[in-house]
C-alpha cells in the first residue's frame, strides 16, 4: 500500500468534497457523517463528474441523472446507474487524511 497525506482533518466538513489527483487518478475525497470516502470522481454511468452532485448520509448523487452510489462500496443505489465506482482506502492519522490510490 502507497498512503498519501490528502488533506488536514478538519479541511472537509460534514457534506463536503475535495477533488484530488493521486497514482494518475482524478478523484473525490468525501467527509460522509465525520467519515472520510474516497471514489472515483467521474460517475460511471456518463463520465460526469460527481463532484456537482451532493452528499447525503453516506451516499453521494450525480446531478446529471439522479444515481445515488454509496459511498464505502461504490454500489449504485438506483436506475440509470448500473456499474460501480471504483473506491480507494481513506484513514485519519496524525491529524491528516490519507488515502491509498494504488
């Protein structure tokens, strides 16, 4: 594993999002009811990207259709999504979120 220091904790509050590249990957760091998720950041039903959508409990919607993917497995949560995201391991350690992209 390659854990990389992202972000402070404290940088994110509850609901919000902060785009990262890592490893050649764009990708969202998520603070889902004081958890932190990593995903991919483009949705994988029409290379949008999630990053104009909205946190709701520990799920996270496109603004271009209306999936839902949650956010620890990637798994959509409803129609017109049906592949999931790729997820990437997240911790808090040190007073610092880290994140392994490989």
């Amino acid at each position: 594993m390659a854990w990389t220091a992202v972000a402070q904790d404290g940088e994110l509050g509850v609901g919000q999002m902060k785009r990262i590249a890592l490893s050649g990957k764009e990708l969202l760091l998520v603070n889902a009811e004081g958890g932190y998720f990593c995903v991919d950041e483009m949705c994988s039903h029409e290379e949008f990207s999630l990053w104009f959508g909205c946190v709701k409990g520990r799920s996270i919607k496109c603004s271009l259709h209306g999936s839902y993917f949650d956010l620890a497995s990637g798994k959509p949560l409803n129609e017109p999504a049906e592949c999931p995201l790729a997820t990437y391991p997240a911790k808090l350690e040190a007073g610092q979120i880290w994140v392994d992209a490989d």
